[in-house]
C-alpha cells in the first residue's frame, strides 16, 4: 500500500470527515467534492453543536445584565477570547479583539492607524495582497493625506525582500501589512524575516493570516508582529466573526474608530471616556455566539493535532498542484518558494468562469474570478481572473483526482466546441 493510500485510510482522517454531512451529498446528480476552501470551510458538527447548546441553554446579552443567563454567555465569550489568544500565543486574552472577520478587523487597524497618525500616516503592502489587506491601507491613506506604498514580487511570486527593504528605508515609517499566505498563489511568506526588516527600520507589522490560520502554525508572541487578523469561516467557525491581535501596549495607544455601547467608560454632554482594551474596540453588542463557535472551531483543530492537520493540507495541495500539472494546457500561477493551500491556474483559450461552471457540473466546487486580487492578477499576471483549487484536511486525494479528471473533461469539451 502506498503512503498516500495509508494516509487516506488513517482512522483520523475518516472520523474527521464524518463531522462534515455536507459534504456527503449529490450536486447535479454527481458526489459533491468541495474544493473551495479558501474562499470559506465548512463546519464539523461539534462546532455547529457548540452554537446550538448555547442557545438551548446560556444565550443572554454579554457584560450588561446581572442574571444568570448573562452570566453564563460572558464567561462563554470570554473563554472564547482565552481560547483564541491561546491558538495564536498571545501573551494576554486582552490582546484580542473580536471583529466581524479578517475585513473587519483590517479596515478597524487601517482607520485607528490613520486617526492616530493623522498626515503622518504611511502604510506598505505586496503585490500579494487581497482586497482586504489593500484597498483599507490605500483608502486611509488617502484620507489622511499620508504614503501608501506597494512591494513588488519576484518572478516566483514571493515578495521581492530586497525592494521592501528599500521602500522600508526610503518612506516614513509606520505599518507594513502583509499576507502570510496568499489567496491566489499560496506564498507563505518569510515573516519572521519580514518582521525582522520592518522593526529593524522602525516600523509595525500587521499579518494578514486569513488563510494562514489552518495551515500554518502562527506563534506571534514568538513572531513579535505587532497585529494579526483572521476570520472564523475560514478555520471551520461560523461566518461573521474575527479576530484583530494587537500587542496590548500598542492597542490601548489607538483611537477606537466605531463608537456606542459596551466601549465606554463615562458619556456626558461634554465628551466620553473609554474602557480598556479589548471592549473599547467592541461597540455594541458582540457576535457572542460566532466567538463561541470560533472556539469550539480552534478545539476542534487542535484536537486533531494543529501539525498533522497542516501536514495532511500541505500533502493535499502538493498533489493537487501534480495533478494539474499533468492536464494539457493548464498553467498555474507563481512557483513560490512555498506553496499552502492553493491552486490557481489558468487554460489558454478557455474563460475561467467555463472552467469551473462546467466542473461544478461535474460536482466539482471550485473558484473563478479575481480572487479578489486584482493588483495581482491584472498588474503582475495581466489576466483578469483565474481558477482555483483549495483543499481542506477533510478532503481525500481521490477527491483531488477527481477534480483534475473533471478538468481534464472540461477542457477537451472546450477545445473541441472551439474547432
Ligand atoms: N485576506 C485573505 C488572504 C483572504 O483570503 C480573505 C478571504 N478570501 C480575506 C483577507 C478576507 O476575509 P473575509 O472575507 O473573511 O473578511
């Protein structure tokens, strides 16, 4: 038996995908296989459990009330904040904000950062970089009146050091923002080295670690980034929560940017006080039960060994990458030193959007379109959209296998209807 074979078969991996029923259905009439992870990953049904309990049994507001329910759902949420600062190795549970998601919580840094530094502002993102970790850095700098700046990539798809070592020395020091994994190349990015520079020359750094968050360890106690964000949906929790860590010494000098209740300290007419940090970043009421979700999500993942479930993605993707490089006429995006979670490709001739409409008629879920990286693709690649594979640790190789066949289907089907 191979190894690859013994893997599929290990008694880890079947119990762990038996937590995903979605996935054990029929699209146009055909086994759904789902490779759309990156985009969001379903949940097991111990998280989806996690959520249901407590509103049979603890759902109340968080922090206002005196009752018993209230009671019970903070120390829930505030569990979920220990849990969350444990994850990531966060010194303190105040370190953590809960945020709406990795969006969220950049456009909340972006704006503090911008309030704080006024015309002063300078901020530098990748080439690499999604929307998300884009256009808030740009927008804010805009407003501010300060510097947006962008590093350029290597020929492999890895941010050039060297250039953002230079922009880093040439602006006005403040934040660099960076993936660490790209959405569209899957780069993992060299961050303790990135890291390194960027504080060598006085600036912040802020990790963009939506995908990084299932496949790579993240320490950034011992990384000593300044800021990280993540959302649940992508690390098996529910949608409509995230995470913004910040060192707790640089989050109580930021201006809060979204105000009402649960924030504040003292409201009169002539001006209001704060709370401390993590509250006067949470105004309103918090999505209590998402961080509880999320929590249950990250027990969950550790409880299957964070290593193993990185190993096991790494593996996936490593195939995958195989695969499609054997099916006629498929180019794939990048060659990065390292490569997690993704595959983007394209197929001379035949529009992304056909590729995977007609996979997804195969039952095969995949993604097509910007990635929402239109710097990327449009600027470095000049194309305007791509495929792409992402598998999670419950997918099987023979779900890879299937894709690529679908693939392979696809695009002789498009080859023939174009003679
Ligand atoms: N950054 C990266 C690298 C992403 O892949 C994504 C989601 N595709 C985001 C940011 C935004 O995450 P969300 O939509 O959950 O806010």
């Amino acid at each position: 038996m191979t190894e690859l074979a013994m893997s599929e078969q290990s008694d880890l991996w079947r119990a762990a995908r038996a937590q995903f029923p979605i996935l054990d259905q029929r699209v146009c009439g055909r086994p759904l296989v789902y490779l759309d992870n990156a985009a969001t990953t379903q949940m097991p049904l111990c998280v989806l459990d996690a959520v249901k309990e407590h509103y049979l049994t603890a759902n109340a507001n968080v922090h206002r009330a005196t009752h018993e329910l209230s009671g019970r759902s903070t120390c829930a949420f505030e569990a979920a904040r220990q849990r969350v600062a444990r994850f990531i190795g966060a010194r303190f549970p105040e370190e953590v904000i809960f945020t709406r998601g990795t969006t969220d919580s950049l456009n909340m840094l972006a704006q503090a950062f911008a309030a704080q530094r006024g015309a002063g502002f300078s901020a530098l993102v990748s080439m690499l970089e999604h929307h998300s970790n884009f256009v808030p850095w740009q927008q804010a700098a805009l407003r501010a009146g300060g510097s947006f700046g962008v590093a350029p990539l290597d020929e492999r798809g890895d941010v050039d050091l060297e250039a953002l070592e230079r922009l880093l020395q040439e602006k006005p020091a403040g934040i660099v923002s960076v993936a660490h994994v790209s959405n569209v190349l899957g780069t993992v990015s060299p961050l303790e080295r990135i890291v390194e520079l960027a504080h060598g020359h006085g600036w912040l750094v802020s990790v963009d670690a939506a995908q990084s968050i299932r496949h790579e360890r993240i320490d950034v106690a011992a990384l000593d980034c300044d800021f990280l964000s993540f959302s649940g949906h992508k690390a098996l929790g529910p949608t409509g929560i995230g995470v913004l860590y910040g060192k707790r010494e640089l989050l109580q000098e930021l201006p809060p940017v979204a105000f009402g209740g649960e924030m504040v300290d003292m409201v009169r007419v002539a001006g209001t006080t704060f709370e401390d940090v993590p509250l006067r970043f949470e105004a309103g009421t918090p999505n209590y039960v998402g961080a509880i979700g999320l929590a249950a999500a990250l027990d969950y993942l550790e409880s299957l060994g964070g290593e193993a479930v990185r190993e096991r993605e790494h593996e996936l993707v490593k195939y995958a990458e195989q695969r499609l490089e054997g099916v006629a006429d498929v180019q794939i995006l990048g060659s990065p030193l390292r490569r997690a979670g993704v595959v983007s490709f394209a197929v001379e001739d035949v529009h992304p959007f056909d590729i995977a409409t007609l996979m997804d008629k195969m039952g095969v879920a995949i993604r097509a379109g910007s990635q929402c990286a239109q710097p990327l693709l449009e600027e470095v690649y000049g194309v305007n959209s791509v495929a792409r594979i992402s598998p999670a640790f419950y997918n099987t190789f023979a779900e890879v296998d299937a894709a690529a066949d679908a693939l392979e289907r696809v695009v002789r089907m498009c080859r023939m209807a174009q003679r």
